[in-house]
C-alpha cells in the first residue's frame, strides 16, 4: 500500500519507518529541509532506540523516502497520515493546531481521486469534524477526501515495539461517511490485524479522547503516588515499598506508580493542560478540575528537590558543586522538552550553585534549551568535587554506578536519588548519605 506521512518528527518519522517495516511504500514530508535529509539518509534526528536500523534498511529497500513537496505525497498516495505537532500555545493551555489546519490546507487542494486523512496527531476534541468540513470545502472538483482520528500512544524510548506491536488500534471515523477511512485503516494495518492487535472503530470525537484521556490518566497516577510521597516524608514511612504493596493490587497496577522527580515531556504535561482548556470551552470544566492538581502536584516535585538541595547545604545554594545526573525528561529518550531533571538544574544554577550536568544522550539538546549550565561529557568529570550528586533521570548507566569508585571522586558522599533508583543499602554501605523522594 502507499502511504504517505506529514511531519517527521518523532511521531511522524518512527510511524513511517514501522509501516514500511509492515510492508508498505511510505513517503515522509516535512518542511525542514535538514530533518528530510538526515532522514534520507538513514539517519534519525532524535535518540529512539532501534529506529535508525529501520530507517536504513528500508532507506535502502526503497520502500522509504522523504520529501519536502507536499504535492509529491498528492501523487504518490491515497492515504495520508497527519503527525505534526500541536504544541502548547504560548501563554495559555490550549494545543496550537495550527500545523494541523496547515496539512489540510496545502495537501487537500492538490488531491485527486478518493483520498483518506487519517491523524494521529493529539487534537482537541472536534478538530477532526472541523477539518473535515474544511477538506470539504477545499476539495477540487471531482475529488472526496475523508478524515478519520487514529490517535498513537508511543512512548518515548519504547517507540518502534508500540508502532509494531501495539496494544491496540483505535480509528475515529464519521459514520455518515462512506467508510473509505475505515476500510484503508483496515488494508493498511492488516499485518497487525492478522497478529491479534484490536482495532477499536469509534465516532471521531470519542477517538479524540481516548489520547488526551490516557495521558491524564497516566499523569493522575503519577501525581497520585507523589502526593503519596509527601504524606510518606511526613509520616516517615517509604513510599517504594508502599508502591510496592499497592501494585499487587490488581485494581490498581504497579506501571506508572513510581514515586520520583515527577513527569515532563512533550506529551503529558501539555495534553492535560490542553484537556483541561477543551473542556472549560465545551463548559465541563468542573469535570477535569483534578488535573489542576495533578499539573500542581507534578511542579512541586521540582520545587522539592531543589528545596532539598538547599536544605542539604544550610539553606544555601550559593558557591555550593552540585552534580546533576540527567537532562532528559526519562531514559532512553535524549528530549528535554519540559524536563524535571533540566528545570531542577537551572533552577539550582540560578540560585547560585556550582551546577554540572551530564546525560548519555541529550546533552545537544540540553545546550540549546539551557545553554549556560556546565555540561560534562562524563559522570566523572559531572561529579569531580561534587558536594552533593543529584540522580535527576533514571538512565540505567546511573543506576548501575559503582558507589565506592564514585565516591573517589567526589568532596563529599551525599546523593540526592529524586527517582528512587539506586540501590540504596549499597550506596550507604560505601559510606554515603542517601536521601530519596518520600523516604
């Protein structure tokens, strides 16, 4: 089948890469020149582990290209996929969807024939319906263009396994329509329907929910544990075996019920405050009140760790070497968008402190967001005369530091584990302090 995908972003370039690894012909569009390149190349722009492999061979299988002219992907394929971004906007909570509007408006003026739209980007509820009106209008004569919502749920470090083995399919589709979007939804992912993976067929507003839905929920149950955490430091008990107790508990699960530095990324934050917005539009408000809470609850983490940090030396940041292990908002991923372990960071660099950073794969990134922090290409030129070693990101390089050579280098054996990672009894036993979140 050929397929084209618009936008190569994460999103965009790890769902062009899995569906031609399912067979298909797929042509990427992007308007970033660089990024097309690099792409064409065999190269991934981002750290997901396992993509630049799909990207060659199937670069080189020919089953894979990228493109700048959206008027190519008009020529090339019937069903096109939209993967742009939709940030948060500025100032406010809401999604900025304009890239989206942008698709719709360069690509539907050149189809012709039968064409199917399919997004997988997260939108506010009723962008779909919008843009099918719009497609409509634009649509040249003679041509029928139909929007259905296939909404992703990859999760950064784990991105190529939720593409090609997923854990279900969901398709928001207009049943007024003539079923086109449902049947190329079908077609394009029979590999997967042969496997056993659901397809969940569901009116386009309901398939707009079900993303934003996940994430809040996902998000509720960070923010639940931390909240947790508080009551754990003001009990004095620990909130990992307390973690550990409730996850046995089927109702309630152990994914996601890790007490820690909090959440960050390009996803969850900016979709539970983009959920909320939607919903004070549509009046229901009252409905999605707690996730107030949760984006709060989800700060104040930060806000901890570097009170911790300034408890640890009297109250007082200033002149004092910190090791910050971590810039990527979690393992396996080198984003930093929204991320604790940068915010911390900077937040202690700017309360004077000697900060030094390091992180095995976002450092560029990290530069360009924080450019002034000090960044190390190693954990031993990080923690060199450190006075206190932050454990912000829970790379399993960090978890697996040995503790006494550790300790060689630093001024003094103190570690602050805001993930709840380390081995604790170990690192205690090679003399250090350890202190973790909720305790």
């Amino acid at each position: 089948m050929r397929m084209s995908v618009i936008g190569t972003g994460y999103l965009g370039a790890t769902h062009a890469a899995g569906m031609a690894e399912a067979g298909h012909e797929v042509l990427g569009v992007d308007v970033d020149p660089a990024r097309v390149a690099a792409l064409a190349g065999g190269e991934a722009p981002f750290h997901e582990p396992g993509l630049p492999e799909l990207l060659r061979r199937h670069v080189a299988s020919g089953r894979l290209r990228f493109s700048t002219d959206p008027a190519e992907a008009a020529e090339f394929a019937r069903l096109h996929f939209i993967a742009v971004g939709t940030p948060q906007v500025k100032g406010s909570h809401a999604a900025d969807v304009r890239h989206v509007d942008a698709v719709v408006e360069e690509l539907v003026p050149r189809l012709r024939g039968e064409h199917v739209l399919l997004g997988k980007s997260t939108v506010p509820v009723g962008t779909a319906a919008r843009l099918q009106d719009r497609a409509d209008a634009l649509a040249a004569a003679g041509a029928t263009v139909e929007v259905g919502w296939n909404p992703e749920f990859l999760r950064e470090g784990r991105a190529v396994a939720d593409t090609l083995r997923p854990d279900r399919l969901v398709l928001g589709v207009d049943p007024d329509r003539g079923g086109a979007a449902e049947a190329a939804a079908r077609e394009c992912y029979a590999p997967l329907l042969a496997a056993g993976i659901p397809l969940l067929v569901l009116d386009l507003p309901t398939a707009e929910l079900v993303k934003v839905a996940a994430n809040a929920f996902l998000a509720t149950k960070v923010s639940f544990i931390n909240a947790v955490a508080e009551v754990c430091e003001a009990a004095g008990a620990d909130v990992v075996e307390l973690s550990r107790a409730l996850g046995h508990d089927p109702r309630i699960g152990a994914r996601y019920l890790h007490a820690g530095l909090g959440f960050g990324g390009g996803c969850l934050p900016k979709d539970i405050r983009a959920f909320m917005h939607r919903a004070g539009e549509l009046g229901a408000d009252q409905a999605l009140a707690l996730l107030r809470e949760v984006d709060a609850i989800n700060i104040r983490r930060r806000e901890k760790v570097v009170g911790m940090v300034k408890a640890a030396f009297g109250g007082l940041a200033l002149g004092r070497r910190v090791a910050v292990l971590g810039a990527a908002f979690k393992p396996d991923s080198d984003d930093v968008r929204d991320s604790p372990a940068l915010s911390i960071a900077g937040q202690l660099a700017l309360a004077g402190a000697e900060v030094r950073v390091h992180d095995p794969e976002a450092m560029g990134n990290a530069r360009r967001v924080f450019p002034t922090l000090d960044y190390r290409d190693s954990v031993g030129e990080a923690v060199a005369g450190a006075e206190l070693v932050v454990v912000a990101t829970e790379w399993r390089v960090f978890r697996e530091l040995d503790p006494a050579a550790v300790g060689a280098l630093v001024a003094e054996r103190r570690v602050l584990d805001a993930r709840n990672c380390l081995d604790a009894p170990a690192w205690r036993a090679a003399g250090w302090e350890v202190t973790g979140l909720g305790r």
